[in-house]
C-alpha cells in the first residue's frame, strides 16, 4: 500500500499502491505546519485545498522547498501556514497519479439489451474488455469525482466509467443494426465510435479513455438457444437443396424417420407413409390432368378439321377421361 510521509520535515508518497489514483495526506498535528519539503516523484503531482477549495494543483516532478520564497505557491502556502496558526488541520495535500493508469479491466454489470435487425428477436449481450485512463484536468477530476475523499482508487474509478460507457455501447448497437453474426467481426469498430461519443463526457469529469478495447462478448441462454435452432434449419435447408429436394419434403422425411425411431408409434409411421403418398399421388394426378387437358384440346382440333369422325372424337375422348 502506498504511504504519505512526513519524516524530517517532508512530505512525500511513497511506494504508491497501483491501485490508488488520489489520497490524501492526513496530518498528525503539526506536519504540514512544521514541514519544510514537498517532494513529487516522477508520475505524480497533487492538489493543495484550504477550507475545501484548490489553492495550487502542481504537476511537475521536484523537491518544494516550503521555507522559500521563489515560488508563488510557494508564497501562498506560507500565508495558509501563517494565518491557520495553531489549527489542527491547517491544509488539504492529496496526492495523485499523473502517470497514465493501465490495463483497467472492465466488463458490463447487466447485459446490453437490443432487439436483433435480421431476426428481430430480443438479445442479451454482454462485454468485456480494457482501457486506460489519463488525468488531464486535476481540478475537474478533483471537485467531480474526488469530492473530498480521503482515497480514491482504480474499482472506484471502474464504476463511474461502467455507469457512463454501459449506455452508449446500447443506444450505438441499436442504431448500428448489427446483427448477431456480425457484432465479433466490427468490435474494433464499436470500440472506436463508443471512444468517440464518450469523450466530451470524461474530459467534463477530468480525465481522458485511452486504448478502450472490447475483446470478447458473451450471449445469454435464450439467445444461444434461438441461435442454435436456426442454425440447424439453415443447416438443414442447404441439406435439402444439396439433396435436391424442397425443404417440406424433407421435414415429412425427417418427421418419419423420427417416427420410425420409436417402436411404440408404428401406427404413426404408416400414417406418415400414406400421408405422403397421398401428397405424392395428388402431384402425379397433377401432372397428368394437365397432360390430359393438353391431349384433348388436340383432339378437338383434329375433330374440326375433319381429320376423325364425330363417333372417333366421342370414344378417345371417353378414352382420355378414364385416367382422370
């Protein structure tokens, strides 16, 4: 864990946990007021308060000396010091990261709910991912999100990200019209638009997104489940047409072949069978009435023209409509 020390008359952070972003030296009395050397490591910089308010917010690494006078901040914090003699918290020093934050981890709490373009039916969708974050106005960071704790760290940080990002992935998804089976192929480009429409909102809170990555979605049961069943009808519709066969025929020969698996539903199976051969014959009878139409009016054309007799007519005809 990273400690703030007031050893000799110094203030410092030291060894910094790498999950705290901001916290605040807490006095024991008269540290600050007896201090004379603020020290800043490279990749931090901190914010001084009196009575709730920014007095200075210094961002460049060194040694502070509190007992010059060569620096305006300097000359401010020695006024602080003179006029708050004998006060038991003279001012506020936190301490914060400068440096970028990396590889925050971040994942939706609830699912990301829209309806699927190609389908139309509902989706479940939940990410994963990772980003970075850079502190680029202190002082928005400090009166927007610090508020005067004592400790601000990365899972804190975390949550007011989920609240802000979590939102815009939804309203993007909806408006974008990715189905499905496109939404791993355009991650990339999700993450991009998302880093975009959310800028102007972090920079407001002080803080810059940098590197926001989605690597991975998952989908809910349900939706796996509608997923699985029309891949199988796809699957096997290609089946039918590859057969060359009309997808109906092929669910009546996948439905007797279901029945024909159960020995206790013979009855069903013979059903099937003369189901579909009663379809199969009115096809053929079909086939052959337009067969038959076709005949007769070439043998009503050879009666007109003289080429059979009246009584040869009658008989074909007769003939012809027996196989009807």
């Amino acid at each position: 864990m990273g400690v703030i020390n007031q050893f000799r008359s110094v203030i410092q952070w030291q060894n910094p946990d790498p999950n705290h972003i901001f916290i605040k030296f807490t006095d024991r009395g008269e540290e600050i007021k007896n201090a004379s050397k603020l020290i800043l490591q490279p990749g931090q910089a901190c914010v001084i308060t009196d009575k709730g308010k920014i007095k200075e917010v210094l961002t460049t690494s060194g040694i502070y000396d509190l007992k010059a006078d060569n620096k305006p901040f300097i000359t401010t914090l020695k006024k602080l010091l003179s006029l708050r003699e004998g006060s038991e918290h003279i001012i506020g020093i936190w301490f914060f990261r400068q440096a970028d934050i990396i590889n925050m981890r971040w994942g939706t709490r609830v699912p990301i709910a829209y309806t699927d373009p190609v389908y139309t039916f509902p989706i479940l969708l939940s990410a994963f991912g990772n980003y970075s974050i850079r502190i680029t106005q202190p002082q928005n960071f400090f009166e927007k999100i610090v508020v005067g704790k004592e400790l601000l760290t990365a899972s804190d940080l975390k949550e007011i990200f989920l609240s802000r990002i979590t939102q815009n992935i939804t309203d993007y998804l909806a408006n974008a019209q990715f189905s499905y089976v496109k939404i791993d192929s355009h991650l990339n480009e999700i993450a991009k638009e998302i880093t975009q429409k959310t800028q102007h909102i972090f920079e407001d809170l002080g803080f810059q997104v940098l590197d926001f990555r989605i690597e991975g979605t998952r989908f809910d049961t349900e939706t796996l489940d509608r997923i699985a069943k029309i891949s199988d009808v796809q699957a096997e519709i290609l089946a039918a047409k590859l057969a060359g066969i009309h997808y109906t025929e092929h669910q009546k020969i996948q439905a007797m072949r279901d029945a024909a698996n159960n020995p206790h539903n013979v009855t069903g199976v013979l059903m099937q069978l003369q189901t579909f051969a009663n379809q199969k014959n009115n096809v053929t009878n079909q086939i052959t009435t337009e067969q038959l139409t076709e005949k007769l009016q070439n043998l009503k054309k050879l009666f007109e023209l003289d080429l059979i007799s009246e009584s040869e007519f009658k008989t074909k005809k007769q003939d012809l409509l027996k196989n009807i």
